[in-house]
C-alpha cells in the first residue's frame, strides 16, 4: 500500500476495480495488441541486437556485449531483455521525451525494492518514496496535459475511457495503478524473455527447433518459461474470513503474502517439473497462481517476450525474486 497507494487494480474489487480496467483496457486488449505489437517491438529489439554485437555505447550510456573476433559475449537482462521491455512500453505509455530507459529501470527496482524488501532492509521504504515522488514529478504534469488535451496514448486513455465529455478521471484515483505497471508492465515481460531464454539454452534441441519455425513455437517457449521461472511468485491478499489451510489457522482480516512460486513446480501437475520443455501438453502453467482470467497485459507480456533475439549459450546468473542478470557467450 505505502509503495503504490491506493486505489490501485491489485487490491481494488468490484465497481472501482472495472473503472480502472476501463481506463487501461483500451490499449491492452489482445486484438489491439496484435495491431501494434511487431511494428512497435521488433525494430527496439532489433536496435538492441545490433549494439550487442557493434559494442557501441547506447544513447544512455550502456555498453553491449563485448564483439570480438570469435567470441561474443553480452549480459543479456540489462544490455537488452530489460531495456527492450522499458522502451517498448514506454512508447504505448506515451512517455517518450520525458523519461529515458535508464531511468524506468531505475524506477522498477526501485519500487521493487520497496514492494518486495525480503531482507527488511531499512533503506528500502526510503528509496521507493523517493522514487515514487520523481514519478509524481513526471507524471502529474503529464496528466494534467492529456486532461486539457487527448491523444492515443495508454494514460490519455486512462483518464478518458468510459467517462463522460469534460469528466476525466481524478489524475490521483490513477497514480497507484500507474505504478502498478511502472513496476509489473515495464519489468516482468523483460524478465519473462530471460527466463525463456535460460530455458531454451538448456534444450538445444528445442532451441534448433524454435530457430526453424519461431513463429509456431516462441509462444510456447514462453509459455513455458513463464512456467518454469515465474517472474512474480507471491501474491498478497487478505482473508475475508478465518479459514484452514493445511493445518494453519488464518484469522478473517489476516494480510497475508502467500509464496506460490512453487505452484508451478507441482510433480502432480507437471512429470519432470524443474525441466524446461516446450512440449508440455499441459497449459495449466501461470506465473501467478491466482492471477484473473485475463489481466491486463497478459497479451503485450506473451507477445512482447517473443522478439527475443537468437540467443548464444552457456549461461549463469539468476537471483531473487525475479533475474538479474543473463550473462550469456556465443562462439
Ligand atoms: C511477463 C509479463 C507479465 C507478467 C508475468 C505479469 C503478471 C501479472 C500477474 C500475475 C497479475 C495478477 C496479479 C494479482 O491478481 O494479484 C498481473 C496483473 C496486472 N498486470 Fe501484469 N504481468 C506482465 C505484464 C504486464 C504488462 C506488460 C502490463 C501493462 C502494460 C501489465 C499490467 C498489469 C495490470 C494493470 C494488472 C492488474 C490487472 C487487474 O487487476 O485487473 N502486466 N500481472
């Protein structure tokens, strides 16, 4: 609560929950997705690629992978995965001129940090109100812009769908949903690709495979990915009323974050779980157990993941909650 605010659509139920659906399903929903989605992800991976192997410096300072001769080498998560990710959803934002790539990463990690915080850190509640108060300063006047004047963006969208001429929704009743995707939308599809990746190095095979016919076979490569790593492995909810699970007691009203990462590991659902295979007949795979029939982003997120690039192998270099690093080597 203290790092999004409220309302905001993770715990909003009900009337103000279908609002902010409203807002953002315009620009989400899977058909118009499909509309946009190559033209406007393909050539940000392609630029990403290119510099891996150029080893030329990004507008942002960051470095690719290092080209040589015979061997190519490249941190895959921060050189490409993430920033693709970033940029891709900046621009259906509509966030572009004011706010660069670095930045929106710094911004995912840092609410991150303070959403997520396993070790208590003290520092991490700070650090996530800064930042929150550097995305206000972005975002309000932003906001406040798209109120006098519209346009096609996803946040025009936000304070416009569903509403009344001259009515748009309260720039505050928006902010903790923004947040929402300035953490989940901008940082899972790119963690979601790596996973993917790590998986596929695992089976070159399957990897041979995919290079053959990627368009049949990238969706269920991450779908299984998805699987395999979740990139979100708790959810938080509170109990309506005491109940009894597996011999514990929780009290009605007990706040509770309850670790399902595992769930996709289950051996009654999964024969080999910890395997990574894009042959799995079974489907029942979600990188969140009790995430709703069909949220937002869940089409950008599979769809997005699929433009990533070939990928060299070996690989090492996962961490916590979700990735934080692919480093990876082609020969
Ligand atoms: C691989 C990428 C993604 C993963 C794994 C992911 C995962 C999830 C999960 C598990 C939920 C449900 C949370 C719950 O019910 O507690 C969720 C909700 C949501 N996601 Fe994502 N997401 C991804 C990408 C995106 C993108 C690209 C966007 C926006 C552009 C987005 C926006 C949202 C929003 C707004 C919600 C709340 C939906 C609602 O409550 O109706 N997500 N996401």
């Amino acid at each position: 609560m203290r790092v999004f605010g409220t309302p905001n659509m993770l715990t909003a139920d009900g009337t103000d929950h279908a609002d902010l659906r409203t807002g953002i399903a315009p620009v989400l929903r899977p058909d118009r997705v499909s509309r946009y989605i190559d033209a406007l992800v393909r050539p940000i991976a392609r630029d990403y690629l290119a510099r891996l192997t150029s080893a030329q410096p990004g507008p942002n300072g960051e470095v690719g992978g290092v080209a040589v001769a015979r061997v190519a080498r490249a941190e895959l998560m921060s050189n490409c995965f993430e920033p693709v990710s970033v940029e891709s959803l900046r621009r259906v934002m509509g966030l572009d001129g004011l706010v660069d790539a670095t930045a929106l990463r710094r911004w995912f990690a840092d609410l991150n940090f303070g959403l997520t915080n396993f070790t208590h850190d003290p520092a991490a509640p700070d650090v996530a109100d800064a930042t929150n108060a550097e995305i206000e300063s972005v975002l309000i006047p932003l906001l406040g812009r798209l109120r006098r004047k519209s346009d096609d963006s996803m946040l025009a969208h936000m304070l416009w769908a569903g509403r009344p001429d001259g009515d748009p929704r309260p720039i505050e009743h928006l902010l903790p949903s923004l947040k929402v995707i300035l953490l989940g939308g901008m940082q899972e599809p790119g963690h979601a690709a790596g996973s993917t990746l790590l998986g596929l190095f695992t089976r070159p095979d399957q990897l041979a495979r995919l290079y053959a016919a990627p368009a049949d076979l990238a969706p269920l490569a991450v779908h299984e990915g998805l699987r395999w790593i979740a990139p979100i492995g708790t959810i938080e909810r509170e109990a309506r009323h005491e109940i009894t699970i597996g011999g514990v007691v929780i009290p009605a009203g007990a706040q509770l974050e309850v670790v399902i990462a595992s769930a996709n590991r289950d051996e009654r659902q999964f024969a080999n779980p910890d395997k990574f295979d894009i042959d799995r007949s079974s489907r029942a795979g979600s990188s969140r157990m009790a995430m709703p029939a069909s949220p937002a982003g869940s089409s950008a997120r599979r769809r997005a993941s699929r433009h990533a690039g070939p990928p060299p192998s070996p690989v090492t270099g996962l961490g916590g909650r979700s990735h934080y690093a692919v480093p990876a080597r082609s020969s």
